[in-house]
C-alpha cells in the first residue's frame, strides 16, 4: 500500500482548504510536491545503500507523516535515519523472521532493520491471520522507531479490518509519582475504516503530548504552556520551548503522562496505559522497555518493541451494516452541541486526513531548517537532483 | 473462579494494614465481614428468583469491588439489581447464547441477563480460545451493567493468560469539543499475571473519574475538586458533591474526558479511547451506544455491549522467563526517583489487592445509609437473617 491509493479518496467536502499545522510565520517554510518530497527521500535511503523496496516503505512513513500534518514524526527525521545506518544501529539488510508463531499470534525477529520495514512486514502477518482466525497480534523486538503509528492501522483498513498498533519507545515520560523520565511516550493507534474516506484514525501518545511537539514550538520560537513537562523537583515548568526541550533531552524534566501530575486528574490512567503498552510490546515480545529501549542515533541497537493487532470485521458483522452503524453514530457526535469555545466537532482522523487532501493538492509546507538539512543531507548522500521549491499559496 | 482463591494469597508484605478508601468518619460506617456479606447479597438476588449459581456470579463480582476498595461499584448498587430484575429489564433466565463464531473470536447474546453473568461465560469462551489461537476477542450484546471490569481479565490471569476487558456504558461523559453527556465511562481493564500476586491490574473508566467517585464525595459531603466536571455552558465547576452529582444525573453537566476540557492537555485523547471502546463493544457488537445504551433501572433493557480478550503468554514466552522480565520491570518502578507529594510509588493494582487482603482480614466497611439500604431490601425479599455488624478495626 503506497499513497498513490489515497489520491483519488474523497474526503469532508466541507472544508475544501485545510491545514493542521499552518505554516506560520510563512517566511519560515518553502513549499515542496508529496512527490518530489517522497522521491527525495527514497534517493537519499538509496544513496546509503537502503533497498529499493525498502527505501519506498521508509519513504513513504515519514512523508504520510508530513501530509498528515504531524511534522515532528516526518522528513525532519531523515537524518536520524541516515546516522542510524552509518553507526550500524539500523541493519540495512535484516533477516526479519517469525521466531514463533501459534494460531492467531506471532513474534517477529526484527534484526535491527528500519522500524518501517519491520513494522510492514508485521502488519501484513496480522492481517492475514485476522482474516483467518477474526483477530490477530503479532509482537516484535529488535526493531527501530518506527514512525507514525497509525500508518500500520491503516494498512488494516485498506484491507477493510480494524487496526491496532502500539509500540515502546526510549525514555521522555515520568511514571505517576516519580520524577524521573522513565516511560517512552508509547502510542495507541486504532483505524477503523468507513463506507467513505476519512476512516477513523485514533493515535495518541499516552503521554499529554509527544515531544515532537515541543521541537515544533522550539522551532516556532513558542512559549510551552503549563501542564505538558515537570522539572527533576517535581515542578511543572513552563514558558521558552528551545529551553525546555533542553531540559527533557539532558533528563532534567520529563514529560507528563496524560491526565497531568499525580492522580487527581488521572495521571496514573496515562502512566498505566503506557506502563501496559511497555509489559506488552516491550516485555512480552523479549525486547527491551521502558528507560532501556535505545535510540536510532545512540550507541547500540535499540531493541525497540512493538505490538500489531487486526480485527476482521466480517467475523461479527457484515461490512454494511458496521458501515451503517458507523455512519449513525458519527451523524449524532456531529449533532451534539459544540463548546462555546471549539472550532468545531471533530471524530479522530478528520484533522489528518484534511490536511493530507489539502497538502495533496497544494504542497506540504516544510519549515526551512528542515529543507536545508534535507538537501544537506541529499547532496551528501549523493543525490543528483534539486529538490523544487513550490509557492506556499 | 470465585473469590475464595484468593484468600490465601501472599500479597505486598511491606504493608500490613492498607484501606484505599478510609471509613472516615468511622460513626458513619459499620463493618461486615466478607462471607456475610456475599452470603446476604447472594440471599437477596435468590429471593427475587435468580438461580443459584448466578446468584453466586453477581455477588462475587459485586463484593469483589467493595474487597478492592471501589464501594461505587459494590453492594450499593445491590438495590438497583433487584429493581432491573423487578422492571423485567434483567431477564434472570437469560439464554446466553453463541451467535457468530470463527475462529478466535465470537459475539454473544446476553438475552437481557445479569451483565456479570454473560461477562463471565464470555471471559471463559475467550479465555478458552486464546489458549487455544493465542489471543482472542469475544463481544457482546444485550447485556446489563457488568459491575468491575477488572473482575473479568482477573479470570484470565488465575488461568496465566492476560485479560482485556472493555464496555460501554450509559451516557455521562461529554465527547471533545461538546458540552452534553453522551459517552459512557467507558472503562477499560487489563490484567497481567506475575510470579506473585498481586497481579498487575490496570482498570480505568476513560473519563477523569467515574460518576461513582461523586456519589461517595455526595455521601461524605466533600467537594468535588475543579477540573472533573463541566456544566451545560462548557464551563469547569466544583464544590459541592451533592448538587453537582444532581446536575449530572439531570443532564445540566457532564464528566469530562481523561485529558480534560479541549485539546490543550489531551481531552481529544480521552474522549476519543471512549469513542473506540464504544465502537468496538458497542458498534461491532451490535449492542446499543453512546447515549442509547440504557440503565438497569431504565424503561427498556439496557442492551450494553462489553469487549472480552485473552492473551496467551506462552504463545510468545515462556511463563517463567515472562514473570522474571516483569520482577525486573518492576523493581526498575519501584526505584525511581519519588515524587516529593507522593506517599508511594504503586504498580497499578496493589491498591485494591492491599485493600482486599486488609478487609479480609478484618472487615469490610460499609457506610451505614448503604448497610441500612441493603438491610431493608433483605427484609423486603424475605432474608431471614441478620448482617452481623463488626468493629471497624
């Protein structure tokens, strides 16, 4: 599945023009083509010896993760790649094997290849055993970041079954209770598909943000509000984001579990449910967890941990009727009565799946410094051709 | 499985005497012992004519949760059971049956019976498949409120597997960007076993708290702190439990998510775990959702759906090595860095099971308004004997 697939899908016809993630202030960014982008980013994986195949399975990861508006999860990330492959942390030629395999489950040996290819590779094996069995999870260990989560969901989806994905990752996140960063931010992704296109798309770190968001702020020069990130004291800081970024990479803050600080607002539900991913992708599979679980550009492989799971729709219901009911109950969350304060009412996938549209048809705006280190990195590699620079609109 | 397994349990040896939820005042509570108590639950359901050993069913599931320390779930909500039984909304001979099949999965029909006893035939069948595919999913429709979620992937660890359990619920709970009730709580449960108890046990209501948190700070007469609960304007209130618990039962306010109101500290997050759990319990199902699942107390059978799956460890891992991963996980949580305001570093699930072995040991403590409701109904359906009330200590 390769996002020449989305092109043609119809989306919200309400909102013709869409963006997630504004390129603002507009001086910052330059325009670029999804082709073009993606065609870089295979030349430049080639260029270090990646495979063809597996070049346009990375390629395509971080790119949906531009057109989906999630920047922090995107090409920017290509460097960290190309340095993971140069210390040898990434295996470019990985023998991926199933190490067990028992009715509906199965546990991937990853070799330390691309979290990419790893990841495909167990999402096809859980589809095909959630056509066969109704449900399916294969775990993986000795694997890499792997990207957006929800791209693997959504190769669930193309197939018209429900996906699910969780992964570990290294550590940003304070337990409940504690100080310390401890947990990675270890993202949830479900897709559930629909008659039209956008399907539902839920991903959500169980962190209150991914620390992708504050690079995002410190690049944007943006002050971190209050309630994101705790200081070593147990204080929660808040204010210059260049500064606090420093601050979680040096491990003297660390970012706060969805539902905040201490229990009251349920800091030990988002603990809990990161805690859970961790037992599960990452003690289960035989990979690493929690402060272990290394980085792509560390010195060492990571031995990330992941867990896939499909659920075959058809085992319970047919296609229609879940498409009817689906249907239904999103006419009646539209129809509820908005906060005074929202935009408006949104069902999880919509902001993405927009945004895509709207980058498909324009550009996907990338911010500066993230084109200038792209063709850094491209001429480096050896890539021949200019990457174009499109008006923002 | 019931709950005299546990008895002899070795628990947390550090604390002796634990109460999550401390009877203070202690002149407003009297103590029970736990075979009283389910013995005279168990009464009460066969003097409104349900069968024995459902009778056994809904009182073990009902006094599990007052052992845990969660009273919002236990034999306080004795009465509304008999008064479902009495609306004809509980049908109390339910046949419970097998309506779709393959593979690893099924959906049952819970014809209207006690929610804890279609729970627990459909924990078995899924815990039956999993040892057999290596996990499984299992749904449900036409059922009643079940109780505590936990109680059903409890079942799956006293067999070595890890359980998952989820379930829609009535509406309380305002969706992201909307100011009605329309989520249920939501909750989602999963258990893991290890070497010795406890075992890890994760359950959470997708919301902030659950409505049954209010109900106790109505009885105590405490204040609901700022940030649970929104009025019908979109706006934050707190204060008096009584009112507010009031205003949420008439639909002038609603819970809020786990991550809050708006988007700011992950409210879309929360709202959206909700969604997905109704989807898939509710939706996939074919039960009821969102604000049409119904109340055991309601004008109509509730037709709530619950989701049922069971993981095989030792598809993956052996048990051994798998509980030995798990010893090192957790003394790696127990060692972190303390958070100055925190009593304690807890694994989820000691709570309840130090609370469990402390109320067996000693007693169960009951506020007198539910000790003298529960009494009454005994009387009212012909139980001939008293519950002996104990010392607090």
């Amino acid at each position: 599945m390769f996002l020449q697939f989305y092109y043609g899908c119809v989306g919200l016809v309400e909102l013709d023009f869409y963006e997630r993630e504004p390129p603002i202030p507009s001086e910052d960014y330059f325009g670029v083509s999804f082709f073009d982008l993606r065609a870089y980013v295979y030349d430049i994986l080639r260029g270090v010896g990646v495979s063809s195949e597996d070049s346009r399975i990375v390629a395509d990861v971080l790119v949906l993760a531009d057109l989906f508006g999630i920047s922090s999860h995107g090409v920017q990330r290509t460097w960290r790649y190309v340095e993971g492959v140069k210390r040898g942390n990434v295996n470019i030629n990985p023998d991926i094997r199933v190490i067990r395999d028992f009715g509906a489950t199965a546990l991937i040996d990853g070799d330390n290849g691309f979290g990419q290819v790893v990841g495909v590779k167990a999402m096809r094996l859980a589809i095909e055993k959630a056509k066969r069995f109704g449900v399916s999870m294969v775990l993986v260990r000795n694997s890499n970041h792997f990207g957006i989560a929800v791209y693997y969901s959504l190769m669930a989806v193309f197939e018209g079954l429900i996906g699910v994905t969780a992964t570990n990752s290294s550590r940003l996140v304070a337990y409940v209770n504690t100080v310390e960063r401890f947990l990675g931010t270890n993202p949830i992704a479900i897709a559930i598909p629909k008659r039209n296109p956008p399907p539902i798309l839920f991903d959500a770190a169980t962190s209150i943000i991914p620390v992708g968001r504050i690079e995002i702020y410190s690049k944007k020069g943006k002050s971190v509000p209050s309630g994101w990130v705790m200081d070593g004291r147990g204080e929660i800081i808040h204010g210059d984001a260049k500064a606090i970024l420093e601050m979680v990479e040096r491990g003297d803050a660390a970012l706060l579990p969805l539902g905040g600080l201490g229990e009251e607002l349920g800091g030990h539900k988002g603990s809990g449910l990161s805690f859970i991913v961790d037992l599960i992708s990452g003690v289960l599979s035989g990979a690493l967890w929690s402060f272990h679980v290394g980085e792509i550009i560390g010195d060492r492989p990571a031995n990330v941990g992941h867990f896939f799971s499909a659920i075959n729709i058809e085992a319970l219901m047919s296609l229609n009727e879940f498409f009817d009911r689906v249907e239904r109950y999103i006419g009646e969350v539209k129809a509820l009565r908005r906060h005074p304060k929202a935009d408006r009412i949104w069902i999880p996938g919509e902001k993405a799946w927009l945004t895509m549209q709207t980058r498909l048809k324009t550009r996907i705006p990338l911010h500066r410094t993230v084109y200038n280190d792209l063709v850094r990195l491209g001429r480096e590699v050896g890539v021949d051709w200019k990457l174009r620079k499109l008006s923002l609109i």
